[in-house]
C-alpha cells in the first residue's frame, strides 16, 4: 500500500507541475499573439483544452468560420482558379489589393479563390480537396479549375506537427498520418495539440528525422492532393508554386512532375531571390510585400498561359544536382549548431551525440524541455527562474555545449 500511495503521491505532483506549465505555456503564446497577431477567438485555457477538435467540426470551422480574402470575377465565364496556402498565400500585413490572388484575378480575368489562411500547410489543402463542401459550395459548375499551392519552407515542418493555432491564428491545426497506403486525419496528434507543452515535444522529436523522411512525407501529401483534385476534374493542372525552396522541396520536384503536379519556383520565374529583404513587408518581417507580387504575377501567369514548363524547372533541377555534389548533411549541421544557440542548433548536435552514443534520446529530450521551460522564464524576464531550468538541461545534457553558451548570455544579461 505504502509503494502505491508514494506512486500516486508523485503521480498527482506531476500532473500538478504540468498543468501549471502548460497553463503559463498558453497564456504566454496567448499574449505574444496579441503583440505580433491579434486574434479574435479569445478564450481561456480550459476552453482551449476542452474545444471540439473532431474532424467533422474541422470541416465545420474551415467552411463557415474562417475569413478568407474575398473571390474575385466571380461572374466571369473563364475557367477558375484556387489559391491555397499559409499567410504568404492569404496576404498577411497586404490590403486587399496588394495580395498575389487580386493580381492574379486582375490579369487573368478569371474567377479567384483564395482558400489560405496563416499558419496553414499542405495538410489544410488537402483536407479542402477531400471535403464536398469545397466543391459544393465554393466551386458550384462544372469548368475545370486550375488548382495553386503556394509553398514555402516551414510548411515542411507543418504536416510533421501543427503549429501553435493561439500563437499563429491557424487554427483549425491538425496533421494527418500514413496509414494502410493513405493519409488519414490523425485523431492521437489532435489530442497532443491541446497542450502546448505536448505539443513542444511532439516537435522536437520530429527534429530526429530525416530530410528523405520528410521529403518523402510531403510528396505523400502533394500526391494525394493531385488524386482528389482528378477525381473531379479529370484534366485539371496542379501547381506547386514554390515562393522560397529548401532541401525537401528540391529533392522531390522531379518525383512531383513525373506524377503531373506541375513546380515552378519564384525564383526560376523572376531571377530574383525572394529572401531578399527588398521583398519584405518589414526587416522583421519576410511576408511578401506588394512589390514581389508585382514582380511575380505577370510572368507567373504568362507561364499557365504559355505553359512554359520544362524551362521553368530547369533552375530545380540544377539546384538539386548542385546539393548532391556539394551539401553535407552532417557538416552543415556541424557548422550551425557551431555557430549560434538555437533551437535547430540544440537539436542538430543532439542528433549527432545520439549517433556517437554519448547520451540517449530520452535525455537529449528531457534537456530540450526543460530548455524551453527556461527560454519561457528568460523571455518574461524571470532570470533565476530560467537559470534553475538551464542548469537542469546542462546536467541532464552536458555534451551539448549549446546549453553552456546559453548560460553566459544569461549571466550577461
């Protein structure tokens, strides 16, 4: 009795102990969403915790709750167009004639729908191609559509784990998961995401695998979205419109075009890097301004029109042999976790001490926590409270010297 009693004893502190961070965990995303992305769905923690996260009330809050930019010509005649997407796609920090669908509408004449929304990724897409209420209730006639996803880097790291729907204003956030040869609305992930310190988890795992697992998750989605879209409209063109690439994308764009997803990049189409903060809406801030759509849409649309694919794609594909001769995995990891403490430095050298043996994964995690348990404290300006919490990941973790740097920028500050 006296064992079951210290079990449940430690059971009920621990319970205690997390739900007193989760609640500090939220209420801080809560608080930086209203300094960087007012949100209009203010509720309390346990509201949060409690919400109806099913994937028919998804489907419910897609279609009826969610603002998104309004659709353009819709009395024209032409063949319509649907833009999916994140905040780059909806136009976040652009009025509404600043953004990629209102030129795009302008110069093609055709009717627009803009289906994106912040912090969305490809699994928001596909959810849409998988609904009849898209096709009931959005695109209500029988004309052949030509179907737009924007894609830029992060979304690699969306359809792994959602990101924070308090903090981005994304929600309904969900992932999907391979299962029996599909994708399949991932119910068990659904759970995790109501408590961020779950969800904090769930993420740094996700940090372990690899670029080939990614890539190869993320061809899954494409693919999938590609059959949907088919099974409506037999002839329909999908664009994959790459506004800034990273490893993954580049790795499967010749998979996608064997499989008809057509992928052109901003970059192939304008000779510009979009990375360059002439195209920011701030230096703080890498949403694209008016003057990159400027530059992006004429020539885009002259390539639907002319359908100039092959030369397009030419620049992914140089790009994609240049990686395979000259990038190394293991040294740019090296190099990075080297360079500056960071999350991507934390656990890009967690990786590599967990290949050498020198610590398991499990307290590689446990380190990773209760460093975001410190960097939590750090921000509000509770310094001794942080510094408890980094000493904890330096003992648990003390190979990874990123923690011990992370300590004298305490002390200095």
């Amino acid at each position: 009795m006296k064992v079951l009693k210290i079990i449940f004893i430690n059971l009920l502190f621990f319970l205690i102990l997390f739900f007193l961070l989760d609640i500090f965990t939220y209420y801080r995303q809560l608080y930086i969403s209203y300094k960087h992305n007012p949100i209009e769905d203010n509720i309390s923690y346990f509201k949060h915790i409690t919400r109806d996260l099913s994937e028919k009330n998804v489907n419910k809050i897609i279609y009826e709750n969610i603002n998104y930019p309004k659709a353009e010509n819709t009395t024209s005649e032409l063949n319509p167009i649907v833009i999916f997407g994140c905040s780059f796609a909806q136009g976040a920090g652009l009025s509404e004639n600043q953004t990629f669908s209102h030129k795009l509408a302008l110069i093609s004449k055709a009717p627009v729908y803009n289906r994106a929304s912040g912090g969305w990724g490809t699994q928001h897409m596909l959810f849409q191609l998988k609904s009849d209420d898209l096709y009931k209730n959005v695109l209500k006639d029988n004309r052949t559509p030509l179907f737009i996803y924007i894609y830029i880097p992060d979304h690699i790291n969306r359809i792994h784990r959602a990101m924070e729907p308090v903090l981005y204003g994304g929600y309904p956030t969900f992932v999907y998961k391979f299962k029996q040869n599909q994708l399949i609305f991932d119910k068990t992930s659904q759970f995790l995401f109501r408590f961020p310190l779950l969800s904090y988890i769930k993420e740094y795992l996700y940090t372990f695998k690899t670029v080939e697992e990614k890539a190869d998750f993320l061809f899954l989605h494409l693919l999938e979205a590609k059959k949907e879209i088919n099974k409506h409209y037999k002839n329909a063109d999908f664009i994959v419109l790459v506004y800034s690439d990273n490893d993954e994308i580049l790795s499967v764009s010749r998979k996608l075009t064997k499989n008809g997803i057509k992928v052109v990049f901003f970059e192939g189409l304008t000779n510009i890097n979009p990375e360059n903060e002439d195209y920011y809406i701030s230096k703080y801030d890498n949403h694209p301004n008016e003057r990159a759509w400027d530059l992006l849409t004429p020539k885009f649309y002259n390539y639907i029109k002319n359908a100039n694919y092959n030369e397009v794609t030419k620049q992914a594909n140089f790009k994609q042999d240049y990686i395979k001769i000259h990038y190394s995995p293991k040294t740019r990891d090296y190099t990075l976790a080297k360079s500056f403490p960071s999350s991507y430095s934390l656990y890009s050298l967690d990786k590599k001490l967990i290949e050498q043996e020198k610590i398991n994964k499990f307290r590689a995690v446990g380190a990773y926590v209760s460093w975001c348990i410190s960097n939590l404290f750090y921000n509000n300006t509770c310094n001794f409270i942080s510094g408890i919490f980094l000493d904890i990941s330096i003992k648990m973790n003390p190979y990874n010297e990123n923690y011990k740097i992370y300590k004298k920028i305490l002390k200095t500050n």
